[in-house]
C-alpha cells in the first residue's frame, strides 16, 4: 500500500511539473504568420465524452517522466463516474514483465467541447494546479483513435482501441500533429506485441 501510495504521489507531482511548463507552451499570439510550434495547440470541435470511456491501447508517445519505467503494453482505460468525473487506469508492463498502475482522476475543464480535461493522480485531491493538462487534439470518426495533446508540446500521446493503427492512418494522424506545431520525430511507437496479458 506505501508503494502504491509513493508512486501515486510521485505521479502526481510530475503532473504538478507538466502543468506548471503548460505557460510557455501556451503563449504566442496565433497569428498565421507565426511557426506552427508557436500558435495555441486546437483542440477538437466535441468531444461525447460517453463514447470516450473504455480501453484504449498506447500506439506512440513523447514519453512523460512517469512512464520512463514503462516497456511496453501501455494501455489507459476510461470509466465514466457517477459525480461527472472519469476514473483513470493507467497500465504499461516493464521490462521484467512486471505490471504498473496508476490510478487517477480526470474532470473536464472546458464544457463547451469536453476536449480539454484535468488529470490528477492524487484523486482525493481535486485542485487544478495539482493536475496536468488532456487535450484531444484529434480524434477517429468512430473513436476508433485519438491523439492527446499538451498546450507545451512536450508531450503527447497517440491512442487507438486496436492495438495497432493502420499504416495510412496514422501516418494522417502525424501529419496533422506536425500541421499542429509537434515534432512528430519525437514519438515513440510502444511495443504492444512483446508485453500485456499472455506474454
């Protein structure tokens, strides 16, 4: 239960880091004429957040600090709560097969598009400056993808209910992260073959 704890704290504090670099990634006056790098990152239009929850399988990512332990088999599972809030399931296996959670707690923060939430991993303790930032910046036609976002571009994450994505599919999907101002050299494909149930 301590290690659980420590690692949820160690968590969260990172998240604490993410959200304090959000500033700089946020500023810029998004004129035309400015670098895609330096415009505000755009969210999707909407977001059903009841067809958001369930599964969904990490295809590649800037690696945040606290997934620097992680392999492989990185999945993140969505569960809808009756308060309005989401509950948050993060797995990823290490290198010796061993499994990883973190728990967490996820609000929306714009109820316009619900495509820009909060993410604490210290859930008893719902305070903005304690969380980091999830935007969905682009998303399948069947929710079969998404692809979240931070207003920074350090990090990002591309996610799929598969899996695997098609070739030509995410290859639009890195189009479009680059169109956004993202180094798409920077993401990493996670290894779903090697790690996860069974293997």
């Amino acid at each position: 239960m301590k290690m659980i704890l420590s690692r949820m704290i160690v968590a969260g504090m990172f998240l604490v880091f993410i959200a304090l670099a959000s500033g700089a990634g946020a500023a810029g006056s998004g004129g035309k004429d400015e670098p895609a790098e330096q415009r505000p990152l755009i969210t999707v239009e909407r977001v059903d957040l009841a067809r958001y929850m369930g599964k969904w399988y990490e295809i590649a990512t800037i690696t945040a600090p606290f997934q620097k332990d992680c392999a492989g088999g990185t999945t993140a599972t969505y569960t809808a709560l009756p308060d309005g809030t989401v509950e948050v399931l993060n797995q990823c296996c290490q290198a010796d097969g061993t499994l990883k959670q973190a728990r967490g707690r996820a609000w929306v923060d714009d109820a316009a598009t619900n495509a820009k939430l909060k993410v604490s991993f210290i859930p008893w303790l719902r305070l903005s400056f304690l969380a980091g930032d999830y935007w969905i910046i682009d998303l399948g036609p069947d929710y079969e993808y998404a692809v979240v976002g931070h207003p920074s571009r350090r990090y990002g994450w591309i996610l799929g209910r598969a899996s695997e994505l098609p070739a030509d599919v995410l290859a639009g999907i890195k189009q479009r992260l680059t169109e956004q101002g993202y180094d798409v050299d920077r993401f990493k494909m996670t290894d779903q073959k090697n790690f996860g149930p069974g293997k």
